[in-house]
C-alpha cells in the first residue's frame, strides 16, 4: 500500500485519498458553507424566471446535446467548449419564445461565452489603452 500526507494535516493516509478522515469532515462542511454562500449571494440578483429555466431539466438535456452534437468545440476558436449560448438571448421576447430551439444555440468556450456577453472586457481594454499609450 502507497501511503502519502494528508494536505490539512500532514498525517499519513493511504494514497487515493487526499484528506484524512478527520480533515475530511471539516473541509466537506467548509465547502458547503462557501457554496451555500457564493450560490445565495449571486442568485440574490438573478430573476427567478431565468434561474428556474437554466436549472430545468429540458435545457440541461438540450444544453448536453448541443455540446455533443458540436463534439464539445467551441464553435467560434474550436477550444473545449463548455457552455452553450443564446444567439437571440431569452432576456428578449423573442428569445425567450426560442429558449428551447436547438437552432438558437452556440456551443462556446468560456473565453468566447464572455466575449459574446462582454463580460470582463472593460477592465482589460483599459489596460490595453494604457499599455498602447505608454509605448506612443
């Protein structure tokens, strides 16, 4: 048998497992905790209406078969695609009507996904800009 160390506690344990027993229990409840917390604090500011429809089991199907249809390449840079897009988004009436229409959907990686939603592009533009003026 292959022993090694317990990451928290340093005590020996055998080698599939990375947490005593002891620490396991800890960190489990520790992980439920940052779950519970992150999950109520980001589903604080979603409208129930769109929460429900992304956690029901008819876009989680169509989600998994988009995905697999696209042998899970994103469809814009062919990396790993992970998340499945809304060409018209459902926040729209229009959308919303093609929430479940397999022709209204794009298989994405994360990068691409937030490009598309220009999430988490100000910041990097700015440093863009600042960066581009410095070298002019």
């Amino acid at each position: 048998m292959i022993y090694k160390l317990c990451r928290r506690c340093k005590k020996p344990i055998s080698h599939p497992q990375v947490y005593c027993s002891e620490c396991m229990l800890i960190v489990e409840t520790n992980k439920e905790e940052y779950k519970r917390k992150r999950d109520n604090k980001y589903n604080k500011s979603r409208d129930p209406k769109y929460k429900n429809f992304y956690n029901s089991k008819p876009w989680k199907q169509l989600k998994e078969k988009k995905l697999s249809a696209e042998q899970y390449q994103c469809e814009e840079c062919s990396r790993l695609a992970v998340e499945v897009h809304h060409i018209k988004p459902i926040q729209t009436e229009e959308g919303w009507v093609l929430r479940l229409d397999y022709d209204n959907l794009e298989a994405l990686c994360v990068n691409c996904h937030n490009k598309r939603h220009k999430r988490f592009q100000s910041r990097k533009r700015e440093l863009d800009n600042k960066n581009h003026q410095l070298i002019t």
